[in-house]
C-alpha cells in the first residue's frame, strides 16, 4: 500500500483559479508530480467538475467568478457526498482564517512555488486516513 511505501497516490483534483498564467503553472507543478487534474474557470464550472469527477481535493482561489472560492469551500463541506473531499484555499490575501472557518482543510498564501504547493497537496493527502482515500489505486 501506498502509506506503507513512502509514496503518495496520484490524486484527482479540480482547480478552479481566474488567472490563466496561476492556471497553467499549478497545473503544470501538479501534472509533474503526478495528479490529475480538471480546471475550472470559476465556482459553478468548480461545482459541476467535483460532481463529475469526484476529486480527491478542490484547489480554490478564493477570488473566482460566479461563486466565490469561500462559498465553494462551505457548498462542498455542506454536503454529506463532497464534505469527505480536501479543500485547500489560494489566495494572494491574507485570509487564512476566512478559508479555515469556511471549511478549508488548509490555505497557501499566493504567489506560490512548486515547493509549497506539492509539499501542502502532499501534507494534507498524507494527514487523512489512508482508508479514507477514494482512489488509492490510480495511476
């Protein structure tokens, strides 16, 4: 098993972030690390891909059109399908509590660098029960 190797599963993840330049360099730093990923260029598109994708994790900026990523991160911890799935917050604000109280299972101030945000996907994948991941198998 994964946990028991050292390494972690190829997760899905839906990113929803209004900054194509954001988009394509997060995307690219988790492509490299080996995830899946399915964007979302604001908060409805982010509702429908975890829907259809089920992801294992929802990267949010937290400045989206349509819903914001604070009202995203509360939609998906409402619901008894989506509450199981990590949320991680991005933002160039400060809001680290607004994030947390909305649900967000951790946040990563922007600009951001390969380094933190693999070592936080990692770190909050890593923390939750290995039971607990829907898609361990993936590759």
């Amino acid at each position: 098993m994964w946990w028991k190797l050292g390494r972690l599963p190829t997760i899905e993840i839906v990113f929803v972030e209004r900054d194509p330049h954001v988009r394509v360099l997060a995307t690219q730093f988790l492509v490299d690390a080996g995830h899946r990923v399915h964007l979302a260029l604001d908060g409805h598109e982010a509702i429908e891909k975890i829907r259809s994708h089920k992801p294992d994790l929802v990267l949010c900026e937290i400045l989206v059109p349509k819903l914001d990523g604070l009202a995203l991160c509360r939609q998906v911890k409402a619901n008894p399908e989506t509450r199981h799935i990590l949320v991680l917050v991005l933002s160039m604000l400060a809001a680290n509590a607004r994030a947390i109280e909305a649900g967000a299972d951790g946040f990563l101030l922007k600009p951001l660098s390969q380094h933190r945000l693999i070592a936080m996907v990692q770190d909050l994948v890593a923390k939750r029960s290995p039971h607990s991941v829907t898609n361990q198998e993936r590759s």
